[in-house]
C-alpha cells in the first residue's frame, strides 16, 4: 500500500496518455478523500486521549477536550474555527453518519460533501439523521453505488433538505427561525485594494436589498450612465448607507495607517499598512489620504523605524499599551494559522509566571485562541526577534512570526527626520 501510494505522490511518467493524466488525478482525488476520513478518526482519538489526560489531571468536567480543536487547527494550517468546526464534523461522521464516512473512507466522498450532509441534518434528531444518512450514502440494492455519489454539490444540498422537512418540518422551521440572529455583516480582503462586504442576512431582507440596488441599475442604465451595472450597483449600496450623495463625494471616515514619514512625504514607496486589510501601496495611501478627511494615528518609532517597545506594571494592559499592540499586529490574531480579529490582549508568557506586561510580551489573540491557551499543557513564550513560541499540550511547536511592523528595517534617520516622522505621523490630513 504505502509502496503503491509512494508512486502514485510521485506523479505520472513523462509521456503518459490524457486518458492516463485523467486516471492519475481521479487516484489522488480518492487518496484526497481517504486522508481526510483518517484525519477526522484521528482528530476524535486525539480528543479522546486528551479528556482522559486532563481529567485526570483533575480538570473540571465542563473543561474537558479544550485545546484539542486548536491543536488541530495548528497541525492542519488553518483558524481554530476551523479546527472547531472539523473536530465537530468528526465527531459527527464517526459517531452519527457511518455511511457517509464510509464513503470517505473508500475514496468517494470528499470532506466539503460530509459537511453539506452534516450542516443540513444538524436540526433533526439522531434517528432522522441517520435515516438520511443511509437513504442518500448507504449502497443501493445489488451493489449499486450511492445516490450521493453521482450528485452534485447544489443537488446534494437540495437532497438532504428535502429529506429533512419531510422528516421533520417542525424542526427545520424552527432552526430557520433561530437562523435570523446570526445575522451580521463581515469584510475581508480582496486583491488590488479592494475589500468583501458581505452580509447574512434573512432570505426576504437580502433578496429585497438586490432587487432594491438592481433596480437602481436598471433606471440608471436606462438614463445613458456608463457605469456597468456591477459599478452603479455597488455604488448605490453605498451611497444608501453612508449618505454619500455621488460616487465622486468624499466620505469622512477615520483609518489606522501605518507608513513611514517618507513614504507618507512622497520619498518613499515603502508599502504602508491598513488595519483591517494589510499593506497596500504607498502611492495609492498617499492618494486616498488626498481623497478624504483621515485621522491618521501617531506610532512612536525610534531613529531606526522600530515601533518602541511599551511596557507597564498592572497585569492588565493599559488602553493606549492595548491599542499599540492591536495596531502592531495588524488587529488579526497572532495564532498562526488564524485570521479572525483581535479581542483580547494577552500575556505571552503568563503574567502568573512572571510575564511582563510589555510590548514584547504581549500580543492580541481572538477569544478562542486566548481560551485554548489557558488550558492544561499549552506553553508561549516571546522570541527575541518579537517572534512568538507556542508548544501544545502533544509537545509540538509552532512560531508566529513577528509582524510586518516589526520586520520593517528601514535606513536610520537623523534626529530631525525624526521629529518630522513624529509630527507628521500626529497630524489630522484634510482633503
């Protein structure tokens, strides 16, 4: 097996066929889905072994497995809401879906088809779940494969939904009901200085908030506008909701930026740094502070262009300490792996411990990753080149690099560029 599958990583032979090229990525599709189902039944043992552990280390029963969905997210190189939400998935395949994990497990079933499954019978009850499980992934009579097999992802949705409500439409109207108070809007980074706006919202709200800009679309579109209809809509929306009367009016808003005195003064490119985003451009910072009223906040640097470290004696930092932290590590979570936004400011190595509550030794974490650390067995500790050093409860390490703003080196500056850097980074820019 490990012989055939050495191979198979290898890649295809020079010269192979396309009906060969075609077979060889169907193997590794089917290699793909296997390694996940020995993924999710090793994550479930992990939690195991680690609820045996802590209690008997006398950890209180309501705080048994916690940590586990954060070292999964650290081995597998994604968020610890991912890791939650694939350790939750695990044990749901192993335990409640045995056909649909079988299907993993055989190399027919990818992990993002499970988690349809999962997410749309989350409602009903283990006997209803079940019952989908084996009508849509269970073998079909004289050996025929499984419906699920041949389905598409939207038709598999749509599967499992319509099997759901005939089970139990109580339980999928009331789930539809609670759904609304998720509701919340998000962004996130796009490429080229641009961002998603996304919202969740009810289906009535959302689909009456694209007629509503669609309909703007269509009368401008109709009035001569060149814009494209992608452009007046996004436009509208807004204008809609920050009162702006044009696309060409200037907002008032305020930003956090990070740049260097040169690049802010036209003799530099180096790349400046948006909290909430990331780099961008100098020159386009420079044209967007042209573009509008921003209040662009003072970092203390040294002649050298490294932020100053800051340091206090109260165990919990102080709201300027708090906010110099957030701006350094660009307002995301230190964790690696994690890119969820900073809520807490927390001790690296634990204030308990000795820990200093100095720049140097704290960073921002979001709640889960600041909770995961607490638990039994986790360690951090501050690398010299602002660094961080996690070790898991299983003894592996993890290191989040130090962010850009502590990387940036940039040529020393005399003391009067110095001051310059200071009074320029302390001014209110107005259009």
């Amino acid at each position: 097996m490990y012989e055939t599958l050495d191979r198979l990583l290898d890649g295809p032979p020079p010269g192979a066929s396309e009906r060969e090229l075609v077979d060889w990525i169907t193997r590794l599709e089917q290699v793909n889905c296997i390694a996940e189902a020995v993924q999710a039944e090793a994550a479930v043992r992990l939690e195991e072994a680690a609820r045996v552990r802590q209690a008997e280390a006398g950890v209180a029963v309501r705080k048994l497995g916690e940590g586990v969905a954060s070292q999964i997210a650290l081995a597998r190189r994604v968020s610890p809401a991912k890791g939650a939400k694939l350790l939750g998935l695990a044990k749901i395949l192993l335990t409640e879906m045995p056909h649909t994990f079988a299907l993993m497990k055989n190399g027919l079933f990818s992990q993002w088809q499970a988690t349809i499954l999962a997410r749309e019978t989350a409602c009903l009850s283990l006997e209803d779940r079940r019952v989908i499980d084996h009508e849509l992934c269970a073998p079909g009579p004289n050996g025929q494969p499984a419906k699920a097999v041949a389905m598409g992802l939207r038709q598999l949705e749509n599967a499992a939904k319509e099997l759901a409500i005939t089970l139990d439409q109580a339980s999928v109207v009331a789930r539809a009901a609670n759904a609304a108070k998720d509701r919340r809007v998000s962004l996130r980074p796009a490429p080229d200085t641009m961002t998603w706006l996304g919202a969740l919202l009810p289906v009535k709200d959302s689909v009456a908030v694209f007629a509503a800009l669609d309909q703007a679309a269509n009368a401008a579109r109709a009035a001569g506008d060149e814009r494209t209809r992608g452009q007046v809509m996004a436009d509208t929306l807004v204008d809609r909701i920050t009162g702006r009367s044009t696309a060409e009016a200037k907002p008032r808003i305020e930003v956090k930026i990070v740049m260097t005195a040169d690049a802010l003064t036209n003799t530099s490119d180096q790349p400046a740094m948006v909290e909430g985003y990331g780099p961008v451009p100098a020159t386009w910072a420079r044209e967007e502070l042209a573009d509008a009223e921003v209040f662009v906040r003072r970092l203390f640097t040294d002649p050298a262009g490294q932020l100053v470290a800051m340091e206090s004696r109260p165990r919990k930092a102080p709201d300027g300490l708090a906010e110099f932290i957030t701006t350094r590590d660009a307002g995301i979570c230190r964790t690696v792996g994690c890119d969820a936004p900073i809520r807490n400011i927390d001790h690296v190595e634990r204030h308990a411990d000795g820990g200093e509550t100095s720049a140097q030794n704290l960073q921002g974490l979001c709640e889960r990753c600041n909770q995961a650390k607490e638990a039994i067995g986790w360690q951090a500790r501050p690398g010299p080149d602002g660094s961080i050093i996690t070790v898991t409860p299983t003894g592996h390490t993890y290191v989040s690099p130090p962010p850009e703003t502590w990387a940036q080196d940039p040529p020393p500056l005399s003391r009067a560029e110095f001051t310059l850097r200071d009074l320029l980074l302390d001014h209110t820019l107005a259009a």
